[in-house]
C-alpha cells in the first residue's frame, strides 16, 4: 500500500538524470529528499506524480502501475505542490485554493468543500489574503496559496479509507522562516494526524532532521542512502554528497539533529 | 454614468466572488438589443410592434405589423440577427477557450491557423475555381465559399495540432509556434494567389475578407447549426479549463484528463470558428475583446466567462450589424470593418487600464 518506484532510470537525451532508484513513500511518515542541485531531486518527485515516466522501471501506486490510473482517481490519492505556478489571469486566492477540490466536486457537498478550503487557508496562513488577486501577490504568498491548494486536494472526503499522498517541491523556497516551519509542520501534521504520505524536497539539513521521518539521500541521480533520518544523516555522508564539511552537534536528551557546515 | 456603475459592479463582485447573477442581466440586454436591432434599418418597426408580433405566434397578442413590414422582419432581419447571435457567440467562446488553453489573455481562434486556413481556402476557390476546381464549384454551387472556408480552417488546425504532438501529447507552446509558422507560410501562399488575382477576383476576395452578415438565410443553416453544437461543447469544458489557467502540469495533478481537453477545445473552437467565416468571412476583434469584457465586469472564473463571452459577443455583432447596415444608407458597411474600427480604440482603453493598474 505504498506510492514507490522500483529501479527507476530516467534519461532524457542521453543524459541520465536518475539511476536505479527503488523507493517507497510510506503512509504516515514524511519523507525529506536532500541532495545537491542538479542530484535528480525535482526529477524523482516528477516520476512519483506521474508527470515524467521512467525510461526503464516502474512507478506503482498500491502496486498498480502509475499508468494505469484514470487521472481523476490519482488526483483523489496524490496531491502536488509545485515549485513555481504561473497564473496570468486574475483568480482569488481563495479561488486557486478552491480548485483543490476539483476531484471531489461530485463527491463532497459545497459546505464541505467550504469548510475544508477554509481550514486549508487557515493552515497555509492565508486567510487575510482570501479575496486577493492572486497574480498581486508576493511570491511567499503564491507559494502558501500554492500549499493550501495541495493541502486542500490531499484531504479528501470524510469517508475515505485509502492512504494520500501529498508531494512537495522545495515547499520551502521563497518563504521567510517562520513560514518555512509552518509549512512542513503542515505536512508532518498530515502524516502524523491523517496517515499521510508526505514528501518535500528540501535543502535545509536542520529542517530536515526537525521534522522529517524518513530521509533519502541523492546524489548525481543515485539513491545514496534512505532510512530514518537520525541512521541516514551521517556528517561523513553529507559531507561527502555535499562536497563541504559538515558536522553534527553532540545530542542532549530530547533534543532535534543539529548541523553546521563550512567550506 | 456607465462608470459609475461599473465600480458597483465591481464592489459586488468582491463581495460575493461568483459573478453568474450578471448572466441573466447579459441575456435580457442582448433581448433588447435584439428587439431595437431588428426594428433599424431602410424600413423603421418599433420594437414594442416586432416583439407583439413574435408573440402573436404564441397567441398572446395580435400582431399589428403591414405585410410588408412582417416580410421584412422575417425573410430579412431574422435570419441575418440569428446568424450574427450564432457567430458572436461561436467567436465569443472561440476567443475564450483559446486564451485559456494558451494560458495568454491575447490569445485567439487565429492563432492556430482557424483564420488564415479558411483565407486561404477562399481565396483559391475565388481564384483558382474557374481553373482548378470547376468540379468542386459545379458539385457545391453556392456552397462553395462556406465549405472551402470551413475544410480550411480544420486542415490548417489539424495541421497545427499534429505538427505540435510529441509522443502521444501536445505542448501548448509548441502549438504556438507550429501556428506562428503554419501561419506565415499559409500567408505566403495568399499573398501569392493574391499576386495573380484579376481585378474582379481581388474584389470579392477583398469584400469576403470583410465580412458580412448579408449572406444570411437558408445557405447559413448548416453552419448556424456547427456553431451551436461546437458552442456547447466548448461551454462544457468552462471548469476544467479553469484548472489549465494554472498550468498544464497542475491541472493534470488535478485529476484533468488534460489531452483529452486540449483535443476537444482545439477542434470544437476550429468548427465554432470556422462555420463563422464560411458563414461570414472574417470578422476580426469579437474572439478577442468579449472573454476581456466579460473578465473585466465578472473576474476571471470560467464558469462565468465562458457564457459571459457568448453573450456578450452576440452582443456587440448585433449592434456592430446595425451600425454596419445603417451608417451608409442605403449601401451596406462590411462588418469586420465596424468590428475592428471599435475594437481597435477599445483594446488601446484596455491596455492603458491595464497599465494604470500596474503602476497603482
């Protein structure tokens, strides 16, 4: 009952971009991508959407290939936050937030929709900025209404049993920091309170080590290393896939993984 | 006046968001405008009499009207107002699918080759048909000009649209440009057989280029007809066009079977399209300015512009008809000329909105 690829290779021209990838994103656990620019990260998260598919390998979704799901009932398991969307023309913030609720729009009452577009907003802190244009806005804001869209995608109906999947492209680019942590406590609360399969692909190691359960590692399109993030987010290794030094604070207690780094 | 009730308008909508109460009030305006339309011309018929008149059908009322008058506002003004309500609305929706589809609010049917498919199909029956194809004008007659019209603008389309196919699914970009080139080269080809047109070949081509609505009556039907059944299906796609807006890739996340929307709005816009100029020739400006009108007094859902469109095209090919049919008594303006002579200024007003806008 997973979204996982197995043995994924994608070239495009004959360059490859991922090799030999198998991973699987599991329900309730936030998976964090970490890896360089250019590691095949944007790549891997394109191929577990559904929007590139693999030059060798599959993608399966509860072990039915990618493929063979009728894009409507994939867009009622899996939503996808972009990296940047461009939209010329003058919509609401509540409106793009509101086209979430497109899969469901015969299967969920227009209060339910209202309610749960609500909650979205109120989650992604976008409220106040309900009735304004959305190609005003600043581009922080475009990406929380961006995540409010996901979010309201990724909570279905009430009545629903199967396992979602919210996948996440640098949600934290372009936002200030408290932002940064709202948003991926938004999709850790996911996992943890609706047994939500998230992924995000990031760059912040802390954040990452905060408030991720899982971490994979890529680095030149390979699979380096996944796990729980505490086994997978070695200095050594990071040093190596980063090419800089970094190093780990020693733990006390309770307290999160903690990283500095230097050239 | 008008602008005062536009900033009502306007405070409305931010209000309650969804704009659909103005669909009603769009409907009733293009009632009237209907009414008052058919009464202008050569022969004046108060629109209180025409309207009486209709419903005298129905037995509510006893028509007043001469026999001379009925003649004129059945056999004459009806079929030409059904016509121009048919081609607004087809152009109207046209223009605004495309500007979805391309995700560009300067987007229209033309662009992928709807216009100069049909252009270049008229002008080789009009130049070549007494050469080349005899036995296509003696086997359509006086359908000549709307078929080669129309089975233009889909080839030129279908050949836009499968120049744009990369392993199995079309890029809305590459569509632009395999149009900007298709164009250019169609353009090419007309500006040749132009070249060796005779002056009365150069004039009907120049009067079909125009267009006009006096061809209206029996020989429109079929293409009344394609319009209505492609408008339709264009207006069907209004929700999950919305969801392109966001782009391509977000609407297919989205559960939007997206080739399947770019092949229906792609094909239903050149039949919509390409019935109105076998109908009519080419009446410019319509695709482009009723989806802005209907944005500018609506916002930008779909939902609401899709229809708004229609109408609203429907509207303003009614009172550019009338302005077309009375201004030079008792000859004919072509309506493409009014069209584009108030389209032109109106864009320039939209624009420097638009640009008082961004600097606020």
């Amino acid at each position: 009952m997973t979204l996982s690829v197995n043995d994924v290779s994608v070239v495009i021209g004959s360059t490859p971009l991922l090799q030999n990838v198998t991973l699987g994103l599991v329900p309730g656990q936030f998976l964090g991508i970490l890896g360089p620019n250019g590691a095949g990260k944007s790549t891997l998260l394109k191929v577990l959407s559904g929007e590139l598919s693999p030059s060798h390998g599959t993608v399966t979704l509860d072990s039915t290939p990618l493929k063979a799901w009728r894009d409507e009932t994939l867009a009622r398991r899996r939503a996808v936050m972009p990296q940047a969307s461009q939209l010329a023309f003058p919509f609401s913030a509540r409106a793009v937030v509101a086209m979430g609720r497109w899969p469901y729009e015969r299967m969920s009452s227009p209060f339910q929709n209202h309610r749960i577009v609500e909650r979205a907003m109120a989650i992604a802190d976008i409220r106040h900025l309900g009735k304004r244009s959305y190609p005003v806005l600043s581009g922080g804001e475009k990406q929380r209404v961006q995540l409010a869209r996901a979010l309201a995608q990724s909570f279905g109906t009430e009545d629903e049993t199967d396992s979602k999947y919210l996948l996440l492209d640098e949600p934290t680019a372009g936002l200030d920091i408290a932002h940064q942590h709202a948003v991926l406590k938004a999709a850790k609360d996911q996992s943890k309170n609706y047994g939500t399969a998230s992924m995000a692909v990031l760059h912040d190691l802390n954040q990452a080590a905060l408030y991720c359960d899982q971490v994979a590692l890529i680095s030149n399109g390979k699979l380096i290393a996944s796990g729980a993030t505490a086994d997978v987010m070695e200095p050594a290794l990071l040093s190596k896939v980063f090419g800089c030094t970094i190093t780990r604070q020693a733990q006390q207690g309770d307290s999160p993984l903690s990283f500095t780094s230097s050239l | 006046m008008a602008y005062l009730s536009l900033a009502k308008i306007r405070r409305r909508k931010k209000r309650d968001g969804a704009s659909y109460w103005l669909l009603p009030l769009l409907l009733a305006g293009l009632f009237i405008a209907v009414l008052l339309s058919l009464g202008i011309g050569g022969v004046s018929i108060p629109p209180l009499a025409s309207a009486g008149h209709f419903f005298s059908y129905l037995g509510f009322t006893v028509s007043d009207l001469q026999p001379q008058e009925i003649l004129i506002l059945e056999a004459v003004r009806l079929p030409r107002t059904a016509l121009g309500l048919a081609i607004g609305m087809a152009l109207g929706l046209s223009g605004a699918v495309m500007q979805s589809l391309f995700r560009n609010p300067l987007a229209d049917p033309g662009l992928i080759g709807v216009s100069s498919g049909a252009a270049l199909a008229v002008v080789c029956v009009i130049v070549l048909g007494d050469t080349l194809f005899a036995s296509f004008l003696e086997a359509t007659s006086s359908y000549s000009l709307p078929l080669a019209a129309f089975a233009g603008s889909l080839a030129t389309t279908a050949l836009v649209y499968n120049l744009a196919r990369r392993e199995g699914a079309t890029d809305v970009a590459v569509m632009l440009l395999m149009g900007i080139a298709v164009n250019a080269i169609v353009g090419s080809f007309i500006g040749l057989l132009t070249y060796i047109a005779d002056d009365s070949e150069l004039r009907s081509l120049t009067f079909w280029s125009m267009g006009s609505l006096s061809g209206a009556g029996e020989a429109t039907w079929p293409s009344i007809g394609i319009m209505v059944l492609a408008s339709l299906l264009l207006l069907r796609l209004s929700g999950p066009l919305n969801l392109f807006l966001l782009g391509e890739t977000e609407a297919k996340h989205l559960g939007v079977a997206t080739e399947g929307i770019k092949r229906q709005a792609a094909l239903a816009a050149a039949c919509a399209t390409g019935a109105a100029v076998a109908a009519a020739g080419m009446i410019g400006f319509i695709g482009l300015i009723a989806p802005h009108l209907a944005r500018l007094i609506g916002g930008a859902d779909n939902r609401f512009v899709l229809p708004a469109a229609a109408l609203l095209g429907a509207l303003l090919i009614i009172i550019a008809d009338t302005i077309a049919r009375i201004i030079v008594l008792p000859a004919e303006l072509p309506i493409g000329l009014v069209t584009s002579f108030i389209g032109g200024p109106f864009f320039f007003a939209l624009l420097f909105r638009e640009f008082r806008k961004r600097r606020a």
